[in-house]
C-alpha cells in the first residue's frame, strides 16, 4: 500500500518537460500488432498501463522490451487472438486490440475492459463500427467473440464521437478491402497521433481531427526501415501541471508541450485570472495572487473542455474568489471527488451532472482518497494548495496516468513524498 503525503503551501517554480501521452501511446501499441516485425515507440511513459499493456501483447506471442521511453513491439511471433480476462480487467485501453487483432487473424476473443470507475463506458459503438466492416459478434457468457472471413470497407456514422471506438474502427479498416468512411468521428490529438503512426507504417488513412476519417484498406502494411514512432506530449498531464502552478500562486515553464491541443483549458484558466504566455512548445502559467470564479465551464469531446481535466480545475477553483459551475457532460461519474475535496474544507454542491463550487479561502489539509486516475490528480493538487500535511491514498490510480508525479512536482518544489508502508519508507 502507498500513498502520497503533501505539505501544501509551497508555490511551484521552475521549468518542466511533459512526457509522452499514454493516451497516444496506447493505441499505436496496439496497432503494432499490425505490422509484420519489429516497431519502436519514443516519448513512450513508464506507468501501470503501459506495462499492463506490454504484459497483454507477451501474453499474445509478441515479443517486447521497455528501454526509457522507448518501447519495441515485434509483432512477427503474434500467435494468440485471445485477450486474458485477468489484464483486461485491469485497464480500458485493452479494448483498442479488438481492431488490430480482427484484422490480423480474422477473430479476436475479449472480455469487458476495466479501468477507472468513472461511470458508464459501453462498448457498443465499438462493435456496431466492426460488425459493419463484417465481423460477426456473439457474446458467451461474459466474452465477446467476434468473427470475419473477411472485412470488407463501409461507411460507419457514430452517433457519438467516441474516441476508444474511432481508433478501433481505423486499425481495422487498414486492413479491410476498400475504403472505409467514419463520419462522426472524434477529433482528439491522439487520434491524429494513431493516424500519423498508422501512415508511417504504409497505411492510408486522412481527416483525423475533423468529424470525417477515410481509410483505404491495404492487405498489409509495410513500414520499410522506418518503423520507428514518437508519441505526442501528453496535454492532460500538461494540463495537470498548468492548474497545480495556478492553484499554488506559482510560475512555471512547460517545455515539449503541443500548446493547440490545450485551447480550452489556456481559455478556462485565463477566466481565472491565470497568466498563460505561450512560445512555440514552450507554455509559462503564472498566478501570483487568488484565483477568481469561472462562470460555467463544460467538458466536451475534443477541442471542448477535456473530461480528463475536470476534477483538477475543480481543485483550483475550490479557493477561487466567487462561485464556480462545472457540467460534466461526458461521464456520468465524474463528481466522486467532490467528498473527498470537501474534506478538505471545499464548498462543493453536486445538482445531476453539474457542480457548483463556492471558493474558500483556503483548503487545509486531510486524509483522502483517490477513487480514480483524474480525481487522484485532483486532490494532489487540492493538497499542494492546502494549509497543513495532506494524505493522498490508493495512489495506485494516479500511477496510472502519471510517471512518478511526486517526482516532477518535488522537481518544481513542492514538499510531497511517496510512503510506502511495506517497507515503512520514504521514497521520493
């Protein structure tokens, strides 16, 4: 068991490099799988579900190896289409392999992926967008088969642009016959990520980060000697970053950002008063006095205001001057770190799918728990800005998401230590 213990009321300063983004990195692993040899992927992090995902793609036949940040799938010994319901149970991500793996052997076995509990994740537009490129799908008892003599391309409308569904449908239908048209389709970076990969692999695919993806399909792909990848900065964790320097009245300088995939969130922090100066991929956030109230912020799919970052502006506003609304319009139970920062003497009221979030003063500190990776993330940053000692438990949902956050955070200045009770140490 650890946990993170925090002594708030040190500002954050410095300069920061983000790392990779997981949520980039996940899929372009799984779609490694299609390619025929070995593949590289650079700015890859090092957390629990790059790891749990390295340990599905060894437990299907490939060969891997996680040097740094650089991860090496080989896909050439791929032998097994059947995912273990143990490691699926332990991350979401593992969903985005049914694509690759339909289009690879022609049948892939799954079973419902885990992950944080943040609501209700149906895969169903997962598998409406495989079964019309041809699949056949039958659930036994708690496993999903899905079967394709062939798959076949098709214009596929999403009627929620799903991210997890759009990337899914893509990896297949580079291998289907014929072009393939996603309308509806979400427009997050990292699907642009997936589709800059997938191409530099000899796949052909366009639109990403518009509502219209076209795939032509190949029988296979052929990277050449170029099958080596860097991910995108990871601009949730960028976000992250960026809300902890204002919720301390700090000064910090991000480098290796993508500061357009961050619109809305430089937008909502600017409401507050905070001071974003952006410079090529360097972005500096600074907030030298009491944040003030956002009037109505609203998570969206991409370029909206990113779910993912919901719970850490509410961290921030808590102490903000007035009163703020968030809406939360993307999962239904994204609010359950409301009793946790209200522990913390926040002012928070939960009305359906909106907050409201009356700012205090200040928080002080308390004993918390992470109930997920971003509600985590949140009541870090609550404990950075909090008078007195703050103990953030179950940390094992932010090392999902977050390479070794104490020590990036510890790096800008804050007093924050890992304590793990096992071996009754500190390790920062």
């Amino acid at each position: 068991m650890e946990k993170l213990l925090i002594d708030g009321g040190y500002p954050l300063a410095g300069k920061v490099r983000v790392h990779g983004a997981k949520n980039a990195a996940l899929p372009i692993m799984a779609a490694s799988l299609l390619i025929d040899g070995p593949v590289v992927i650079r700015n890859v992090p090092d957390l629990l579900d790059i790891r749990t995902m390295l340990s599905i793609l060894r437990e299907l036949g490939c060969r891997t190896e996680m040097e740094k940040d650089a991860v090496t799938v080989n896909a050439g010994s791929l032998k097994s289409f059947e995912i273990p319901e143990t490691l699926m149970s332990r991350m979401r991500s593992s969903i985005f392999l049914m694509g690759p793996l339909l289009a690879k052997f022609g049948e892939v076995h799954v079973y419902p992926p885990g992950g944080c509990a943040i609501g209700e994740r149906k895969i169903d537009l997962h598998l409406q967008g495989l079964r019309a490129l041809g699949a056949e799908i039958e659930q036994k008892g708690g496993k999903i088969v899905c079967r394709a003599k062939k798959l076949v391309g098709a214009d596929i409308a999403l009627d929620y642009p799903s991210v997890g569904a759009t990337e899914n449908i893509m990896m297949a239908a580079v291998l289907a016959e014929g072009r393939t048209t996603i309308v509806g389709a979400a427009r997050e970076p990292e699907i642009q990520d997936l589709q800059n990969f997938l191409n530099a692999m000899g796949a052909r695919v366009v639109g990403a980060g518009t509502d219209t993806i076209t795939v032509d399909g190949l029988k296979r792909l052929n990277p050449g000697a170029g099958a080596v990848y860097a991910v995108i900065p990871d601009r949730i964790v960028a976000g992250t970053l960026m809300i902890a320097a204002a919720a301390t009245r700090g000064d910090i300088e991000l480098e290796g950002v993508t500061p357009g995939h961050l619109t809305s969130v430089v937008h909502a922090l600017r409401l507050a008063g905070v001071q974003v100066e952006i410079e090529n991929d360097r972005m500096q956030v600074r907030c030298p006095s009491r944040p003030i109230a956002v009037e109505r912020i609203v998570t969206a799919p991409h370029p909206g205001f990113p779910t993912d970052l919901q719970a850490q502006m509410m961290a921030l506003l808590a102490s903000a001057d007035g009163v703020s609304i968030i809406k939360e319009t993307v999962f239904n139970g994204r609010f359950r770190h409301v009793h946790e920062l209200c522990r913390m003497g926040a002012d928070i009221r939960v009305d359906g799918s909106s907050a409201f979030i009356r700012g205090v003063p200040r928080l002080h500190g308390a004993t918390v728990e992470a109930t997920d990776l971003r509600a985590g993330a949140a009541l870090v940053i609550a404990g950075l800005a909090a008078d007195g000692r703050t103990s953030v438990e179950q940390v094992h949902h932010i090392d999902r998401g977050y390479d070794r956050i104490e020590r990036v955070l510890a790096g800008l200045g804050a007093k924050i230590q890992r304590y793990v009770q096992a071996a009754e140490s500190l390790n920062v």
